[in-house]
C-alpha cells in the first residue's frame, strides 16, 4: 500500500471559495432579504436548487455511485450527475473515491475526513488540507461509463453550467437575478455544503450507536432532517450496501422513498436491502455489549449470577431469530418450488415460519423486560 502524504501547504482555491460562499451568505444575503426583501419566487428557487443538488449528492453521488445500493436508468444518472455537480462538492468519481476511503479506513489517518483529527477538521477542515490520493483504483466501476468520466474531465463546466448559470438565467427570468445568485447559488451552496459535512463531523460526534455501539458514526435525527436521510449514520457505516438509511418506518429518509418511487416507475432497479434478520441481530448484539459493559462497571456478589442471566437470555433471543430465519429462508424457498410440492406441505412450512416468528417476538420482550426493568442496569442503556 502507498504511503499516504499529507499536503501540508492550504488549498487556497477551497479556502477561497468556501471563505466566500460563507461570507456573502452571512453579510450580504442579510442585507438584501432586510433592504430588499425575498420573494416567494426567489424562495422556491432556493429551494427546487437545495432539493435538486442535495439529491444529486444523497441518492446519486453517494448510494448510486459510491455505493452502488441500486441502478439507474440513463435519465437518472445523468440527472445525478448533472445536478451533483451543480452542489459543487467535486466530481463523482472524486467523491466517490474519497467516501469509499472513508468506509475502508474509517478513523485512521488514510480516512480522508477523520473525525479523530477533530470535528472541525472532519466538517471542513480536510478541504482546506486536503490528502493526497496515491492512486483512484477504488472507482474503476465508475471509471468504466463515459458519462461519469465525462463530468470528472470537465467538472468545472458541469458545476457552473448546473451550480451557478442555471438558477441565474431562472433568476433573470423572473426578475430577481440578484436574489438568484444571493440565495438560489451562494446561500444555497452554503446550506448544502455544511448540512452534507455535518454528517462527517456531528454524526461522527453526536448521537446514538443502535448497530455498532464501538463506531464513531452515530444517528441524529436532525442532520438527517436536513440532508434527506443521511443522518442515520451508524446504521449506514454497519450496513453500507443498503440503499435505506433510515430503515425503520417513522424515520425520515426521503432519498430511501426518491429511490422506491423510481423503482416503481421503472427507473432504477436491483435495490440492495439487508435482511430484517441481520438487521435484528446487530441491534440485539449492540444491546448485549452496551449492557455487559454497564455491568462490568457494578461491584457485588449478585453481579455475577444476573451476568449470567443476561447471558442466558441473550442467548435465548438470538437463537429465536436465528431459528425464525432459517425458516423464513426455507418458506421462500418452497415458494420458488410450488410446483414440485404439495399444497399441504408448503402450508406447513409457512405455519411453522410464522411460529418461530411469535417465539422470537416473546423471546426479544422478555430480553427488554430484563434490561429495562434492572435496577442494576442505568436508563441510559435501556432498549
């Protein structure tokens, strides 16, 4: 493995441009909605922009193309990339590359945004100083369509044909051109720019570890309220393939939904979903560990013998979830063979799966009553 350098002299185009966009958005963007004021036109504009490049970056940039979590039609990756780069946070193919190094060497000195180096340096700082890649071997799949090489040779056509020049000409076009640039390009891009890096830096900081309770990626749901979903983090460092990040039904995750209703409209296929089952038993695992090192914080005799029970009963629901597996596993694989079986025999497997799933259910309450209902266990670690 190349050694990794780090480019200790500032990028200065980053700094100046970053140092910009923020500047004008806290001076001057001020000025005019206070001296001008803001129309309902100039505020859709924003906002269409802020949906279109966030987007771009959440479905496309990162599960479309850095994560390969489903495909695409050619309308949609061009669309991705297209308004991707209109979010000017580099190209696919650099993007890309650089998040995939984050997921291989997360928290080490080869992650391009280690929080380890601090949260500053994790939200915007790496930018400034940034590494330098030895090699782009990691994205040979994307390297493969001429689109995405296309956007990365010619990047900064693409961003400011898609960043800058389209929501002026719409500006012009309804009369505001000025607010355009103020809030459709430069408050905009500020907004998406450090909504998209709070998920390096605060959901690597703050929030709860449901999957991996030893990860720096945590969930927060209010990142995730402002970059369409990407603020479950931990889940998404656990199971990075999966095209959800928000996997539970009440968590918000419009990228999960935008990927669902292109699914059904024929647009994207092949949606990589982890299975319940394994999803279950990370958090069952992560519940385990987070229990047994509260108690290993306890004194006493009695602490040994509960210890014990907490194992007991772990290894109770666990087994459930693996016996509930291993029979919805065969009741699909029945279905797929309906002609070579009886009626009577695929009914009996489907009752036999549907039980093991009600002793799971039991199993896992009982787990919940044992944790929560300790007084030996803090709230804080409660289910």
């Amino acid at each position: 493995m190349a050694p990794l350098r780090i480019i200790r002299k500032p990028n200065l185009t980053n700094i100046i441009l970053l140092g910009s966009l923020l500047l004008i958005t806290v001076t001057a963007l001020p000025w005019y909605a206070l001296h001008v004021g803001i129309s309902h036109a100039e505020w859709w504009l924003f906002l269409s922009f802020v949906i279109a490049t966030g987007c771009s970056i959440t479905v496309g940039y990162h599960r479309l193309f850095a994560h390969r979590s489903f495909q695409a039609s050619p309308l949609i990756t061009f669309l991705a990339l297209f308004f991707g780069a209109g979010a000017l946070e580099q190209s696919a193919l650099t993007w890309s590359s650089q998040h995939r190094d984050h997921h291989r060497y997360v928290d080490t000195e080869r992650d391009p945004y280690n929080i380890k180096q601090g949260f500053w340096y994790a939200h915007i700082g790496w930018m400034l100083f940034q590494h330098e890649r030895p090699t782009t071997a990691n994205v040979k799949d994307l390297s493969a369509d001429p689109l995405i090489r296309h956007q990365h040779r010619y990047y900064v056509l693409w961003a400011i044909v898609a960043g800058v020049l389209l929501p002026l000409v719409i500006g012009a076009l309804i009369g505001h051109l000025l607010g355009a640039f103020l809030l459709g390009v430069v408050g905009r891009l500020t907004f998406v720019h450090h909504s998209t890096w709070s998920i390096n830096s605060i959901c690597h900081t703050f929030g709860k570890a449901t999957y991996d309770i030893d990860a720096t990626a945590r969930d927060h749901w209010l990142v995730a309220l402002i970059t369409n979903g990407e603020g479950y983090h931990n889940f998404h460092h656990r199971f990075a393939s999966d095209y959800r990040n928000g996997v539970r039904w009440y968590q918000w995750d419009p990228s999960k939904w935008l990927i669902a209703l292109l699914s059904g409209l024929g647009l994207a296929e092949k949606l990589y979903r982890t299975s319940p089952h394994s999803i279950l038993a990370a958090r069952l695992a992560a519940e385990q560990l987070r229990v047994e090192r509260a108690l290993a914080k306890r004194t006493g005799d009695h602490i040994g013998d509960f210890v014990q029970t907490v194992r007991k009963r772990y290894a109770s629901v666990k087994h459930a979830l693996y016996e509930w597996e291993r029979w919805e596993k065969e009741s699909r694989r029945i279905g797929e063979t309906v002609k070579l079986r009886s009626q009577t025999y695929m009914n009996t497997i489907r009752l036999a799966a549907k039980e093991h799933r009600l002793a799971f259910e039991r199993a896992r309450q009982q787990w919940a009553r044992l944790i929560n209902r300790s007084p030996l266990i803090p709230r804080a670690v409660h289910v």
